[in-house]
C-alpha cells in the first residue's frame, strides 16, 4: 500500500461512521476501535522496521492508536443511541485527530518520498 492510498482509506472512515449513526451500516466497536484491523494500521506494523526510528512514524503511530479510540467511541454511542454525542465526537475529537493523521502521513510522504 502507498501512503496516498492510506490517506483515502483513513478519509473513508468518517463515512463508514456517518452511516453506522444514520443506521444505514452496522458497526462493530470493537474492530472499529482496533488499530491494526484497517489499511493504516496494517502498512504501520509492515513498516515498522523500516521507519520505526523515524519521529513521525512514532508519532503517527500515536495518532493513529488515538484516532481508533475516537473512532470507537463514535461508534459505541450511535450503538447506544445517543446520536447527538456521537455526532458531537465525530466533530470534535475525531475530526481534530483525524486531520492530525492526514498532516502526518503528508509528512511522512514527503520524509520517505511519494512511492511509499
């Protein structure tokens, strides 16, 4: 997978998330809240030999832990039927760590070249 490519995988996310709190997609928290499950996480621990040293994968490693804790939350209140919270979520915390994964995986393009 190259980064562009995780980069539109990881936008897909707020999608996927809309629709489980629209009820027109069934979620389950658990795998939504899992860091390793989706296309990021699984380039992050195939290259985590190669960049592991490199202070913007550990940071995006950060982000991304994060981003799936959020994600989890959104997805466990649509489930609970609180959709105002899980809206309030989606916009706040998760669109602040989502567009901080973006930045990074931007950065890190441009750190590790545009074949990655």
């Amino acid at each position: 997978m190259k980064l562009y490519q995780a980069i539109e995988a990881h936008l897909e996310w707020k999608k996927r998330l809309l629709d489980h709190i629209d009820g027109d997609l069934r979620l389950d928290p658990q795998v939504v809240g899992s860091d390793v499950e989706c296309m990021l996480g699984k380039w992050i621990i195939e290259n985590a030999e190669t960049y592991g040293e490199l202070p913007l994968f550990q940071k995006l490693q950060d982000e991304h832990i994060a981003f799936h804790r959020y994600a989890e939350e959104v997805a466990l209140a649509a489930l609970n039927n609180e959709d105002e919270r899980a809206h309030a979520l989606l916009h706040a915390e998760y669109n602040i760590m989502s567009k901080a994964i973006v930045r990074t995986l931007a950065r890190m393009r441009q750190a590790i070249g545009p074949e990655e």
